[in-house]
C-alpha cells in the first residue's frame, strides 16, 4: 500500500466539515480519479493526501511513512517524493517558464545549485523535454504571465514531471483547456505514469474524461466516499446519484494572481 | 448656542493669529516700505549673473559627483539594511522578533536624515562619510517598512508550492515570493533615491559634504555669483536623477 487513510476527518474551523470519516487505500502504480460536485471534497482530500493539510482526525500513510509522526526535516524529504499538480497553478507571474519548471527539483538540487539556477537555467534542456511531452516547448523562456490559462496548467503539469516523484497527485489539472486539449493531456500525465510506475490519484470534474482514462474511480460527495470501484462499474444511477441536484459546470479558468505594483510619487 | 461658539472660535482664532505676529515680531509692512524692495531686487539680481568660471565649475563636478555618491550609496545600504530587517518585520521569524524589528524601523525613521547627520558629523567627522551614513540610517527605516509592508501583501502560495514539494525557506523565498516582490522592492529604492538626492544636497549644510557644503560655505560669505551656480548645479542633479529612476522604473518595474 502505498497511500492509505484510516478513518480521516478534516475540519476548517468549526462549521465546515470537509472530510467525514474517509477510509482508502491506493496500491503503487494505480491510476485513480476523484470526482463528484463542486464542494465534495475532492481539493481537501489531495491536499491531505500531499501533506498540505493535517487531518483534524485519523491517521495518514504516505509511500510507507506517517508524514505526521515525523520530524520537519524528514517530512520534507518525504515530500519532495510526492508531486502535486495545483488547481490554480502557483506560479509567479514574472518568472520564466524555464525557471518555473525547474523549481520541481529544488528539494533533490539543494540551495547552492537551486540559486545558481535563478542566475543561468542549468538544465534548460530537462526543463525543454518536460515542456515538449505537453507541446509547449516554444515556451521555454516565455513570461509565465504572458500565458494563458491553459498553457499555465501544462506548465504546472511540466513542473511536476521535472520533479519525477513516486507519488503523483492532480487537482482539477485540466480544468482551464479545451476539451481536446483536456483530453490530451490527461493521456500524456497517464502514459507517465504508467511508463513511470508512479501511483497517479487525479480529482476531475469530467466524469467523461475520468472514466477514459482511469481504471479506478472515487465518488465523493459531503466529504465522504459513496463509491470506490473499477470504471467499468460505474453506472448511470451512481453518477446520477453522486451528482444529484448539481450541474456539471465547467471551473472558471485559473487565474495567475499578479501583484500591482504600487509606485509611490513625491 | 451652536452660533454663539462659532463666533468664539473665530474670534479666538484671530486674537491667536494678531498675537503671533506680536509675539514672533513679525513686520509685513516694513517689507515693502522704505527702500527695501530695490535692496531685495539688488540681492536677487546678484544671484543672476552665476560664476560660470571653470575652477569653479570643476569644483562644482565634483561636490555634484559627491552628493551624487552619497544618495546612492546611502539608498544602496539602506535596501541591505532595510530588508533584512523587513524579513523579521513581516513576522517570517516569529512575533517577539517582528515587534523589535518593527521598533528598530520606527526608531530610525522618526528621526530625520538632518539630525542623523548632525549626530553623525560628530560621530564620524566632517565629511560625505557622515552624509552617507545619515541618509543610509534614516531611509533604512523608511523602505524597511515598505519592504515589511511588500513582503505582507505578496502572495504565499507559489512560495507554499516550493515547501510541499520539500523545497527550503530560502529557496521557496527565492522561487515564490522574489519574482513578484522585486519590481516593487525596486519601485520602492528608486523613489527613495530620488528623496535622497535632494536630501543630500542639504546634508552639507550640518557639514556632511557634497554640493550642500559649497552652498553654505558660499552663502556664509556672501558669494551670491557661485551659490548661484551651485544652485543651479543641484537642479540639473535632480532633474539628471529623475530621468534616470523613470527610465529605469519602465525598463524594470513596468515590464
């Protein structure tokens, strides 16, 4: 097992209840995808399942370990093994593409050589072939401000490929493309995966898209999973259920959030 | 009733300003009686005909280069000195350390660039040592609080981002917060600057150097021809280091 929850609740403040009781356990190299309607609890869930978050209640098993019973030190280790792609990808506005993308290796670079970096990208041409899997590789020293939504999303995506770890986790990673290009993508994250052996878990509001491309699929539904089966299995009634009084909108696209600079004058 | 006390404060107000005018021995009227005004004009036409000599101007080069030194440097090490105490300022190191490096900032800021330097003139000696010292101290505090100010409204995310994939403090500072907090650092410095070197002109009147000194030495002599110039030398200064922040600040902080 390689990612496992025990009977984990997640609490923000006290009125929300994000994760209700949650039990599962993932195998390494499985492919999993999370959905069900907007408020469910699908971002909470990936973000205890990365470490982002302490759960309020039960325990957490990430690649063999308790990422909360450990030292700060040790847990950074741990999770520069785990990657997850952002929803809204956290990417500075004035930074290079490049520069971006090879932020995913800080944690296996060190400082001396991570700061060598900012000065003169040292591995532009990792940085090109991770780029190049999600054709965008013209953008190499592209303004990450200057990009859209989309290709901001794939940047995010290249990022976490550079940082090759064991463990991949996808929030809403294509919620900002074209529905070709969504399906695109989501095939090329797969084939890494598979071709990787990484352990792949991916929330989705695409219930078409999920059933395509993963073998297992989640539903959740007020923090708590109402069904975790193979996508064969997933029928109509399931989805009509898990989605029930909700209407499959598409997530607004993902925003860089750009700081205005105030320029004070005398 | 409200009418009445309306009418009071008025009339306190003028019996407060007629006082004042007693008191400080302040007389408009001599100002233009008597032959006052052809002196006045005497004394500014004095100030029309600058020493345009070229030892003159040479020794002008050079306070000009002087004052132009010290506002640079002296912003220079204010931004060293500032940020790193606009890090703990930010409460990144916890709230006992952001309360004393907030008291440290307000304690330099409160006290103006003319008195650092006068403290500094006898700490340090005559000279544009003093001056760069005094503009460093004082603007510290000033853009240490701006930084502090940048350093809280910049986003945290893309530095958070860093941290989950297991990368440090300082690489997350570097990576997620540097990118979008610079043009504003810079923004900041600039403007700074341009205070600075108007500030440094006067400087050299406690006796911190520069184009300040000249002015003052000039005056005390009543040499109005090269004052004159050194007045017009500090504009141009100005006018120099003006153009050049806009420039810089479109090339940088606008892109």
């Amino acid at each position: 097992m390689i990612l496992g929850l025990h009977r984990a609740s997640l609490r923000h403040g006290k009125a929300v209840q994000a994760l209700r009781n949650v039990d599962l356990e993932i195998e390494a190299g499985e492919r999993v995808a999370l959905i069900g309607p907007s408020g469910a609890g699908k971002s909470s869930l990936l973000n205890v399942l990365s470490t982002a978050i302490k759960p309020t209640e039960g325990e957490l098993r990430v690649l063999g370990e308790q990422p909360w019973n450990m030292g700060n030190r040790s847990r950074q280790r741990l999770r520069s093994r785990i990657g997850l792609v952002h929803q809204a990808p956290p990417i500075p506005g004035r930074q290079r593409v490049v520069t971006a993308v090879s932020a995913g290796r800080l944690a296996e670079w060190g400082l001396a050589r991570g700061l060598l970096n900012l000065l003169h990208p040292l591995d532009a041409e990792g940085a090109r072939k991770a780029l190049a899997e999600l054709d965008l590789a013209d953008k190499l020293f592209a303004q990450c401000g200057q990009l859209s939504g989309g290709q901001l999303q794939r940047v995010g995506i290249a990022r976490v490929l550079y940082q090759s770890p064991e463990l991949l986790l996808a929030d809403e990673p294509v919620s900002a493309m074209d529905p070709v290009l969504a399906d695109h993508t989501l095939g090329v994250l797969c084939r890494n995966a598979r071709e990787r052996n990484v352990t792949l878990v991916a929330s989705l509001h695409n219930v078409e898209l999920a059933l395509a491309h993963f073998p297992r699929v989640i539903g959740l539904r007020d923090g708590q999973v109402m069904f975790d089966c193979a996508a064969a299995d997933v029928a109509p009634e399931r989805l009509r259920a898990l989605y029930a009084n909700e209407h499959l909108v598409p997530a607004p696209a993902a925003e860089a959030d750009a700081m205005a600079v105030q320029i004070p004058r005398c | 009733m409200k009418r009445v006390t309306n009418w009071l404060i008025l009339l306190v107000i003028l019996v407060a300003v007629f006082a004042s005018f007693g008191y400080l021995g302040v007389d408009l009227l001599r100002v233009f009686g008597g032959d006052n005004l052809s002196q006045m004009s005497a004394y500014a036409e004095r100030f029309l005909r600058p020493d345009l000599g070229t030892g003159h101007l040479r020794a002008i080069g050079y306070g000009a280069l002087e004052t132009l030194a010290m506002s640079a440097l002296g912003t220079l090490l204010a931004a060293v000195l500032g940020l790193f105490l606009a890090l703990p300022a930010a409460g990144r190191f916890g709230w006992p350390l952001a309360g004393f490096a907030r008291l440290v900032l307000n304690a330099l800021r409160a006290i103006p660039e003319l008195v650092w330097a006068a403290l500094m003139v006898l700490a340090a000696g005559l000279g544009p040592n003093a001056g760069t010292l005094a503009l460093a101290l004082h603007t510290a505090g000033v853009l240490g609080r701006l930084f502090a100010e940048a350093l809280e409204n910049t986003p945290a995310a893309p530095a958070d981002a860093i941290r989950l994939q297991g990368g440090g403090q300082i690489a997350a500072f570097c990576y997620g917060t540097l990118p979008n907090l610079w043009p504003q650092l810079l923004a900041y410095m600039l403007y700074r600057w341009e205070n600075n070197i108007r500030m440094a002109t006067i400087l050299g009147f406690v006796g911190a150097g520069g184009l300040g000194q000249m002015l003052y030495v000039s005056l005390s002599l009543f040499q109005e021809p090269q004052a004159s110039t050194v007045i017009l030398a500090m504009l141009v200064l100005v006018f120099l280091v003006d153009a050049l922040s806009v420039w810089m600040r479109q090339r940088w902080v606008r892109a």
